[in-house]
C-alpha cells in the first residue's frame, strides 16, 4: 500500500498503460481520478478499479483543453481532498517523416504529448503544493532515443517529454518531485492498430526486445508505481527506462 492515503489522477486511462497505472495506483491504495477522451473507456477503468474494492472517479476530457484540465484536477481536489500524484500519460502516435506529416497532424501529436503535459500540470501544481507536495510522473518512450524512420513527430514529441520533465522537476523541487518513464514496445491499442495494417510491423519489433517478448502493461505501472511513491524520495528529473533492453543496442 505505497499510495495510502494519497489522490492520484492519470491521463489517458480509458486504455493500455493508463489504465494499468490507474489500477495500480489503486490497488496500492490511492484514490484515483481516471481522466480520458473516450469516456467508455474510462467508465471501464473506474469499474475495474471499483469491482477490485478501490475508489475512483471518472473525469471525461481532452489534455490539450485548458478548461477539461482545470477539471480533471478539480475532480481530484473535490472529490478526494487534494492531489498529490499525477501521471502525465495520455498520447498518441503517428506515420511519417517531415515532408509526408501533415501540418494538422504535427501539431495534433504535440499539442497530446506535450502541451497536454503543460496544461494539465498547471493547474496540477498549485494543487499538489496545497496538499504539501507531490510527485509527477510523465510518459515519455524509447523513442525519445531510439528513432526509426517514419515516426518522425512522435520521437520528437517524445524528446520534448524528456527536456520538459528535468525542466519541471528544476522548477518545482523540493516539494514537488518530477521524472518521466520511457517505455519500449507494449501491445496496447496504440501499436496494435498499426500491426495489423503492416504485417511486418510485429516482427521487427520483437526483434527489438532483447527479452525477446512484449512488454506488459502492468510492467509499466510497477514502474510509474515507484517512482509516484516515497521509494523514489531521492529520484528527481530522470528517465526511467522500461524496455526489455530495446535500447540496449
Ligand atoms: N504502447 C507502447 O508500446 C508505448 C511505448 C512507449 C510509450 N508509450 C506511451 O504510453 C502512453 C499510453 O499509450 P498506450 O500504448 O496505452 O496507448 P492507448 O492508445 O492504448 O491509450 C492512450 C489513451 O490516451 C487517451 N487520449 C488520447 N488523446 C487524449 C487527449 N487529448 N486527452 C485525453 N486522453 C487522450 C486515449 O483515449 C486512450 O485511452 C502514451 O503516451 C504512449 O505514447 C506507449
């Protein structure tokens, strides 16, 4: 129970790794506000973590609104009397290099990956220093290092959660620790979709993962567990990289 007593909220919870980290965070004893644009997705979550004996409420809304994010930490503050973990984790992926990316489409994928992580944090910090500091954990990937062709956005998105993440954590030390978690290759809806289009897609990854399998979603929120919780006190402004040694080589 390394999050008693504690309010979480996590973006993009309604699926895969969000929502992993969300039962997680539960199970680990925190209350925790599931926030997703997709509200069946997240109404799902809130049901797993509840039938589980956990609490939860749903916060129905869109990162990159200012507004829906005022709420999702309002959610948290009324619903459970203060915030005190975040989990920047909603994202989405895209195809393409710099001449076949759409102008619409480049700015949709950092508008999520990173402003979503500015707008949701600005009202997340005030927040979490009222309820006498906190910790924030942000999802990155290994694609903020490893980069392949036709991913062009999403590594440079990534590599902008990196930079953004030691930023933050200068910016609100002590009270508020901030790292981000840099996963490899999990099958959750984001790189299922696109191995079923491309049939090649599926092995080139598994040839990645030095452990020779995917990752799990729950392998990722172990990790996103330790670093919300006082077993990573001394752990501020890193990457932790949880990849099954896909950046190994
Ligand atoms: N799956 C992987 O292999 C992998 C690897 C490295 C990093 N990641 C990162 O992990 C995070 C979760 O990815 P996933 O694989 O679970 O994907 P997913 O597609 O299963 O889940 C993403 C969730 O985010 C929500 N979302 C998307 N845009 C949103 C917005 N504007 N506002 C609120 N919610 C929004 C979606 O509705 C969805 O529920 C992402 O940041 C992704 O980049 C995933």
């Amino acid at each position: 129970m390394r999050l008693q007593g504690k309010a979480a909220l996590v973006t993009g919870a309604g699926s895969g790794i969000g929502r992993a980290i969300a039962s997680r965070f539960a199970a680990e004893g925190a209350a925790v506000v599931v926030a997703d644009l997709e509200g069946s997705g997240g109404a799902a979550t809130v049901e797993q973590i509840s039938r589980a004996g956990g609490r939860a409420e749903l916060a129905i809304g869109d990162v990159r609104s200012a507004a829906d994010a005022e709420a999702m930490v309002a959610a948290a503050v009324e619903g459970f009397g203060g915030l005190h973990v975040l989990c920047n984790n909603a994202g989405v992926g895209s195809w393409g290099n710099v001449t076949t990316t759409a102008e619409e489409e480049w700015d949709r994928i950092f508008d999520v990956n990173v402003k979503g992580i500015y707008q949701v944090s600005r009202f997340a910090v005030p927040a979490m220093l009222e309820a006498g500091g906190g910790s924030i954990v942000n999802m990155a990937s290994i694609s903020a290092w490893k980069t392949d062709r036709n991913i062009t956005a999403y590594c440079a998105s990534k590599g902008a959660v990196v930079t953004l993440t030691k930023a933050m954590a200068m910016d609100h030390a002590p009270e508020i620790r901030v790292n981000c978690l840099a996963p490899g290759h999990v099958r959750t809806p984001m790189i299922e979709g696109p191995m079923e289009q491309v049939p090649t897609l599926e092995a080139k990854l598994l040839g990645d993962l030095v452990v020779g399998r995917f990752g799990t979603t729950d392998e990722i929120a172990a990790a996103a567990v330790f670093l919300a919780s006082d077993d990573a006190s001394f752990v501020t402004g890193s990457a932790l990289v949880v990849d099954g040694g896909a950046t190994a080589h």
